[in-house]
C-alpha cells in the first residue's frame, strides 16, 4: 500500500514534530489529534485519514505498536516512538495515574529483585467515608482474609501490568523520579512508598520484601514525613503498629519508634492479611508470620 504523497512531503516536518514532543507514548486518539492539529502547518489534505497517518508514521518512523493483552478483555493499543520503558507505557493507560507499590519499591533502589510487574495507581474518585467505631472483633474480621487484590492487568512481552484503583488522595506525595533509563517518572515518594506497601504487602512481594525496603531506606527516610503522610491517608486500620513494628525490626532506633507507639496500641493488629502461623510482639501489640 503506497503512502500517500501529502505525507511523504511532510516527513521531515512530522519527523521535527515527533523527536521535540516531550511525550513518547501515545494512543489512537492522541495521534489522530496530532494529525487534525497539524493538518494545514503540514499540507496534508483531508484525505489522509488516522488510519493512512498511523501506517505512514509505522513504515518510515521510529513509531512502534505496543499491544497489552487480557484474556477477558480487548486489547489496548499505545503507539511509541522508539523504544520506551515499560514504566511509560504503563502511566499511558490511565491519565492522571502514577506508579505505587512494587514499582516505587524498585524506583527507590529498595530491592535487589528486577521486576516484571509494573503497579500503576489511578486514583478513585472522591467518596464520603462511613464512620463507625473500630472494634477488634471487625479487624479479626477483615484480616483473617486474604489481601484484596486487582483483577485487572494487562500483559506484553514479560511485563504484567496490574491496575490500582486507589482511594482518593489528590496524589499526596507523588513526584517525579528518573526511571532506570532516564525517563521521567510520576511516582510516589519514599514515605508513601513505605506507606502503601505496609497496607498493601501483596503488592509488593510479601512482608520480607517490605521489611526489607524498610531496611534499605533508612538512611534516607524522614520520619517526620512518614508519619504526617501517614496521618494524611486517614487509613481506618492502625497501621501505625506495623510501621513502628517494621521500623524497629529494621533498626530505626528507639525515639523514631517511639513517635509511632505514641500513636496508640489499641487494638491487637496484623502485619498482613491471611496470616496462619503466627508470633504475637507484646510491645507492638502485633500478630506476624511466625518465620519472619
């Protein structure tokens, strides 16, 4: 199939348009936008469609297809230019979304383990909270089940893509970070990192890996901010006991420890869902998994 002419003529000028945008991933709808922006600048009559545009940028650019699959699902189809991480394809399935858990583990250098899963979080929207008294018979409850887990991924090449609908933060303590080949990253910061994988442990390899990423960013946490984002996510659950408990296990020292017990011991409370064999810490009033 030819390329149409109008195009051919353009190339250089689409080829300047592509390597100067600051994006690097795009969808169907991004790229048929691009060509109606660029239309007349370009020359390019109305008779080059989306279609014509997209095969011309695949024959004679470094544009490329990226196809995530899901076997309950249709595939959903990204457009890069070149070659891109993971990671950018992952943030382009969602606006507004930044990676969390596991993927933030990894971005922070927490872990030795390279990764074939990316968690990308895209927030809910707003809801009222039900208030009621937290009792201990509802947290026996709630954490004598496994971990609510995502069923929504996406797989391409070695990569799962596993989808986080979130509650409603307003992307507290999400930046931007350098991913591992220079790409700008939305992620979340090292105290809300440590945060969401206490909460949410399955995400991000079991509780070893979180104590271990508790260990490897010691030196670099400020308490301060862990406990003030902490208060800020308004989790219902005292997860305060399993951060002071991971803290403590990692060698944070008694006066930050301290801020965190400080809190209060209510309740009697779990390092993670689902847990069976288990040894209770007296001092952080705290069932854990027996071989930890």
């Amino acid at each position: 199939m030819p390329f149409p002419p109008d195009l051919e003529r353009a190339k250089p000028e689409i080829l300047s348009y592509f390597q100067k945008s600051p994006a690097s991933t795009f969808s169907h709808r991004q790229i048929r936008s691009i060509l109606e922006e660029k239309r007349r600048a370009w020359q390019v009559s109305g008779r080059v469609t989306t279609g014509n545009f997209i095969h011309f940028l695949l024959g004679k650019t470094r544009l490329r297809i990226v196809k995530l699959k899901n076997q309950a699902y249709a595939p959903i189809v990204r457009y890069t230019w070149g070659r891109v991480s993971p990671y950018q394809v992952a943030l382009s399935l969602r606006s507004n979304a930044y990676l969390s858990h596991g993927s933030a583990v990894f971005l922070h250098r927490l872990t030795d383990q390279v990764p074939t899963i990316v968690y990308v979080n895209k927030e809910q929207t707003p809801k009222s909270r039900f208030e009621a008294a937290l009792t201990q018979e509802a947290i026996d409850l709630a954490f004598s089940r496994p971990q609510r887990r995502s069923n929504y991924f996406l797989e391409y090449g070695k990569w799962r893509v596993v989808m986080i609908s979130g509650k409603n933060t307003g992307r507290l303590e999400v930046d931007r970070l350098l991913g591992p080949s220079g790409e700008p990253l939305d992620v979340t910061k090292l105290e809300r990192t440590l945060i969401d994988i206490t909460v949410r442990p399955g995400y991000a390899g079991g509780v070893r890996r979180v104590l271990e990423a508790f260990k490897l960013a010691k030196s670099n946490v400020r308490v301060q901010t862990l406990i003030t984002t902490l208060k800020s996510l308004d989790h219902t659950y005292p997860y305060h006991q399993a951060i002071g408990f991971y803290m403590e296990r990692a060698g944070y020292g008694h006066t930050a420890c301290r801020i965190f017990r400080d809190l209060g011991l209510d309740f009697d409370f779990y390092l993670a869902h689902g847990l069976r064999k288990t040894k209770h810490d007296r001092g952080w009033r705290l069932h854990y998994p027996r071989d930890l």
